[in-house]
C-alpha cells in the first residue's frame, strides 16, 4: 500500500523535462553629452571589471555609435546591474543611462 502512494506522487527520472537555460540578454550604456568619459570608464571598471584599456575602448564605442553593449548576462543579473549603475551615477549627479536587450 505505501508504494502505491509514493508512486502516486512521484515521477519517473527520465520523464522529468530537460531544464532550458536562463534567455540572455546585453546590457547597454548609452551616450549622453553631460557624462565626463572618465566617469564612464570608471563605471566600466567598477561593475564590470574591465581592464582600462577595454573600459576606454567600450566608452568610445558608446561615444562613436550612441550605445555600447557592456556585458551579456541572464536577466535578473542585467537587471541589477543596471539598478546599481544608475544609482551610483546619480548619487554622483550625472544622467548616465543603461538599458537592456534580449542577446
């Protein structure tokens, strides 16, 4: 009798779905013309650890083309990336931006 519960309430191990992994999505900085370059490449450095030479190369993207992709990450991360740059931009009085799209 107990195994026939426990069945009732159980799944086989290979009927269980395949997991699918997590969308992807690119975290983007946008141009603004009140933003100093050196800020911006400190943020780069700050949330996403790049190497100067790639934060500058990332910031003069942004500054050359209008946005810039950062990083790619799932979405809850891209998210809270994108949360703490924009607070620490304007804990610092500057109108950086940030968004997302899906990768």
């Amino acid at each position: 009798m107990k195994n026939n519960v426990n069945k009732e309430y159980t799944t086989e191990v290979g009927s269980q779905s395949e997991l699918k992994e997590p969308s992807l999505y690119q975290v983007l900085l946008h141009k603004d013309d009140f933003t100093p370059m050196e800020f911006v490449v400190s943020v780069l450095e700050k949330f996403f650890y790049m190497a100067r030479p790639r934060a500058t190369e990332v910031m003069l993207d942004a500054h050359a083309k209008g946005k810039a992709v950062c990083g790619i990450f799932a979405k809850d991360f891209a998210e809270s990336k994108i949360s703490q740059i924009i607070e620490y931009a304007e804990g610092h009085e500057f109108p950086l931006s940030c968004s997302m799209e899906s990768a």
